[in-house]
C-alpha cells in the first residue's frame, strides 16, 4: 500500500510491512532531477527516519533509469534565480544529512543509469545492487560544476583516491561491473533481476536484529558523517560559485542550443 509519506508524485514510497519501496517516479524524463523531485527526497529521509514501523527500505527508479542526473531546463532555471540555486544547495545537503544518518538501512536497486544526483543516490546508500547494464557518472564537472553531494565527498571513502579523483575530475562513465569491481556499488547482476535481489537482501534485513543492524550502519558510516560535517560547507561554497562560473554559463547555453560547450581556457 503507498504510504502517508509528504512526498510529490515525483516520489512513491509503498509500504510491504516493514519494507519502504522508495520509487524515483519520472519515468518520461528517466528521473531526471527538477526543483521538486529535489526537494522531496531532501524531505523523504528524514520522514522515512520517524517512521517507527520501517526497518528497511529498497529505492529505485521507474522505467529504465535509475537517475539520469540534473534536468537541464531546472539547470537553466537555477542560473538564472539566485533564491532558487539557494534552495537547491540547502536541499542538496538535507538529502546527504538525512541518507547518511537514517537509521533505516537503505539498499539502492539500481536498473539503469545512475548519473549526477542519482550517483550520489546510490552512493549514499548502505547496499547497491546495480543491473549490468547500467552505468554510473557525476558529470558535474562536464558542466563546469562542482558536485557539492557527489563522488568528491562520498568516493574516496568507497574506492581509491586516485579512482575517486579519476572519476570526479573527467565525469566519465563507470560501467556496473568496473563500479562493483572497485567498490562503488556492492553487486552488478542481470538487469531483470535488480529489484528481485535487492528486495530479497531487504527482507532479510527486515526479519534481522533491528537495533544491531541500526548500531552496525551507525557505526560504519561514522566516518562519512565526519567527513560531510567537515568538508561540505567548502563543497557548498564552491559548488555556489562555480553556479556563477562563465564555464557553467556557457554549459547551459550550449545544451539550449544543441552544441558542445567551448569552456573558458586558462581560467583559474
């Protein structure tokens, strides 16, 4: 049954007894991201935290995407309203905040393409199985963007330092058995059965010790939450000015006019 979750029809939150099957639900733009899908899952974490009957909860993606990353017309919004690029930065953090520190263990099913806040989805989460598929990218920086909640924060904790610099400086795409292979999503399975694998281990987990497992995630994510405290207002305040960047600028307008951008060359 779905659930009295405060959500937007962007999100669908059903409830299987103690299970919550978290759907990113815009399909016809492959969960691209807009203004709304982005303030409901800075507000779904914490909900799904207070919800005393959810011991675990499965997201995903209607249709064939997991997250296809930032919707370019909320992009072209966001340069050109400064309260909305607030909004959104302060957004950005509540969804970081609120996945690290929920109690309710979160295993990412991950059916097709993972790229810019739903990288970052699926690296937040506590267990990723990811169809084989599928791929994942933070291409912030292909916009000339910093990913305030993306893969500099999360990846380096998750892989190596030289990989997570790899993948954070180049935007490049990471195929799901390269991703399982160096850590950054737990399982690369047959795209049929994603929901299927991360639904069964979600029971499983269900049927647990609920406050040993609750204890175990705190403990293990300990150091990212660390790590988000002491680094993310340097994330925020750079990702803030390079949303002023003439890169940025510019990577809007050529998406506006079907062409590749020309980035500013010496620009320091």
């Amino acid at each position: 049954m779905t659930t009295t979750y405060q959500v937007p029809p962007e999100i669908e939150v059903v409830a299987d007894g103690p299970l919550r099957v978290i759907t990113l639900n815009r399909p016809e733009a492959l969960n691209a991201t807009n203004h709304v899908l982005h303030q409901g899952l800075a507000e779904l974490f914490p909900q799904l935290d207070a919800d005393d009957h959810a011991r675990v909860a499965v997201i995903t993606g209607a249709g064939r995407a997991f997250s296809a990353g930032g919707d370019f017309g909320y992009l072209d919004e966001l340069s050109k309203d400064a309260e909305k690029r607030r909004q959104t930065l302060v957004h950005g953090r509540q969804i970081v905040t609120g996945m690290v520190r929920c109690r309710v263990p979160i295993v990412a099913a991950v059916n097709g393409p993972a790229v810019g806040l739903g990288c970052s989805l699926v690296a937040l989460s506590d267990i990723a199985f990811m169809a084989e598929s599928a791929h994942l990218a933070d291409p912030h920086v292909l916009i000339g963007l910093v990913a305030a909640d993306g893969g500099p924060i999360t990846w380096p904790l998750l892989t190596s330092l030289m990989l997570a610099k790899e993948y954070a400086i180049t935007g490049d795409r990471i195929p799901a058995k390269r991703a399982a292979e160096i850590g950054l999503v737990n399982h690369a399975v047959p795209a049929g059965e994603v929901l299927e694998q991360a639904t069964a281990l979600a029971r499983r987990l269900a049927q647990g010790a609920a406050l040993a497992i609750r204890f175990n995630k705190r403990l293990v994510n300990k150091e990212l939450e660390d790590r988000v405290d002491r680094l993310y207002e340097m994330a925020l305040a750079m990702e803030a000015v390079t949303f002023r960047s003439a890169d940025h600028l510019e990577a809007v307008k050529a998406f506006g006019e079907k062409r590749a951008p020309v980035f500013i060359r010496g620009q320091r």
